[in-house]
C-alpha cells in the first residue's frame, strides 16, 4: 500500500516538475528573464530530481536554477548551482546530456568574464571545446575558440588574442563558413587602426561589413556589436575625416555613452571647437565617474550576494 501511494505521489510530483522545467527551458531559450519568483520553485525541482531523478534530469535542473540566480544577478549562487550541475552530470554514460553540459561550461565562461577572471574563463571555455568535439559540432568548437579572445583580452594578451582570432578565421574558412570568418575581424581591425596600420584595417572594414552578415541595408549592424561604430569613428578620427568620425560615434547607443563622449571630445578638439572641447570633456568625466560608482556598487552586490548564499546555504544544511 505505502509503495502505491509513493508511486502515484511520485507521478504527481513528476508531472509538475517536468512542467515546470519546461516553463524555465522556454523562458531561457527565449531571452524572457527568469527574475518573476520562478528561482524558488527551481530550487525545490532540484531537490526532487536529486532524490527521484536520473543524472540528465539533475542536470537540467540544476542548470535552469543557475540560469535563474544569473538573471536575478546573483553570481556566486549561479556559479555555484552550474558546477552542482557539472557534479551530477554521468559523463560514463552513453545518453550524457552533453549538449546541455556544454551550454553549462558556455554559461560560466560568460560570469566569469563578467566577474573579470579571465583565467576561470578559459578553463570553462576548454571544457566546452572538449564537449563540442566530443559530439562532433565543428561550428560550435570554433566560435568557442573565437571566444578565447575574450579572456586574452582581460588579462591584457594582445598576441594571444590575434592569435586565437586568426586560428577561428582559417577554420572557419576551411569548414566552408565564410561568413563567420568575416565576423572574427573587429578586434583585428581595431588593432590594426592602434598601430596605425590604416591601409590594413580599411581592407578589413570593407571584408567585415559586407560579407560578415552583421550589418543590414542601410549599414547598421547587429545588436550587441555596436562597438563596432567607436572602431570606425577612430578610424576616421586617424584618417583626419572628422565628419564621418562625428556621424559614427554619434551613432552609438546610450550603453556606450562613455565611449561616444570620449570619441567626440576627440573629433571637437581638432576642430578647435573650444566650446564642444568643454561639453564634451565634462560629459565623459561624468560617464566615467557613473561607470565608477556602477563597479562599486557591483562589488558591493556580489559582496553581499555571496555572504546572502553562504548564509542560506548554512540554514539548508
């Protein structure tokens, strides 16, 4: 009698859980932010699927939990319930869920390049590119290999970061994706324009903006990859043709308004606009006191979200 009422407990519980992992899977694959309550209840499905679960199931759910600390930006929890999720994944088995353990190691690269440790970024990023051959997707292991220039570049690597760069590009090309091998060159370009090499970046340009896919009709390109107008503007701005340079900081969104303002204070100060020289200074010497204040309050966040973890995880055990 006890193991029937278990059992149609059990099936119950399975059908809510199931529900609910669905819900969350939905939610993350859609971009929608996990930040409506929906944490608690995560917590309380990897609870079950630890007693009840097989390891996928566990490390499903334990992922979304992450996913859910991640949006409400509590970092150290989401760190710690993605290696939960590592832990409970059964990497002997033949039905791994690697996929999925792949977007887990994809998920701390992305935190850890947040938190500005580049060193765990790269660690995450080794694993994902061992999964990715591993299950054989050549385009995923070599947009992971294009994200090692992400790491390099925290940690100041210049060489190491052209290097990884070059590396995507050539596979990208022998793999047959074109576009993608043209989507690699923003960093170089960027380069290319510090050394003063123009000729070199203004090849690059013309390659990156009309074979990468990233731009639409009428020159504007993706979302997210909007520095890409502070590259051109500075390009510009080397090129002495300060129009264009105003007309492409100026197209940069309010995210990167520190940037526009240090790019126009450049572009007024060789006009000799002594006016615009003053807005513009003072303008970035406010964007750059807010960005200030914003990584302190940060700290103090992560600070507080941290002690807040150990704190509840004490009470659980």
């Amino acid at each position: 009698l006890l193991m029937t009422l278990a059992c149609c407990t059990s099936e119950a519980d399975r059908e809510r859980m199931r529900a609910l992992l669905d819900r969350a899977d939905s939610m993350n694959r859609a971009y929608i932010p996990m930040t409506d309550g929906i944490d608690s209840l995560l917590l309380e499905a990897t609870r079950f699927y630890d007693r009840h679960g097989d390891a996928n199931q566990q490390l499903r759910a334990h992922y979304l939990l992450g996913c859910a600390y991640r949006d409400m930006g509590e970092a150290p929890a989401a760190l710690q319930s993605y290696q939960d999720a590592i832990d409970r994944a059964d990497t002997l088995s033949e039905d791994c869920d690697y996929r999925r353990l792949m977007s887990v190691y994809g998920q701390m690269a992305e935190l850890f390049h947040a938190q500005n440790l580049p060193e765990d970024e790269i660690a995450a990023c080794d694993n994902y590119g061992h999964l990715a051959l591993k299950v054989q997707d050549t385009l995923a292991y070599i947009r992971n290999m294009e994200l090692y220039a992400k790491p390099y570049f925290l940690m100041g690597d210049t060489m190491g970061m052209l290097n990884v760069l070059k590396q995507a590009h050539d596979l990208y090309l022998s793999h047959g994706f074109t576009r993608e091998a043209s989507g690699v060159y923003g960093p170089i370009i960027d380069y290319y324009i510090s050394k003063g090499q123009l000729d070199e970046a203004q090849k690059l340009m013309k390659e990156f903006e009309e074979h990468s896919g990233l731009f639409d009709a009428d020159g504007n390109i993706v979302p997210s990859r909007e520095i890409y107008y502070y590259i051109q503007g500075t390009y510009y701005l080397k090129s002495s043709d300060l129009p264009n340079a105003e007309r492409c900081f100026r197209e940069l969104p309010v995210n990167y308004q520190k940037d526009a303002f240090k790019g126009l204070l450049s572009v007024f100060r060789l006009k000799g606009d002594l006016d615009s020289v003053a807005k513009y200074a003072y303008l970035y010497e406010t964007a750059l006191d807010t960005l200030h204040n914003m990584m302190r309050t940060d700290a103090v966040h992560q600070i507080s979200s941290l002690y807040n973890y150990h704190r509840h995880l004490e009470k659980a055990n």
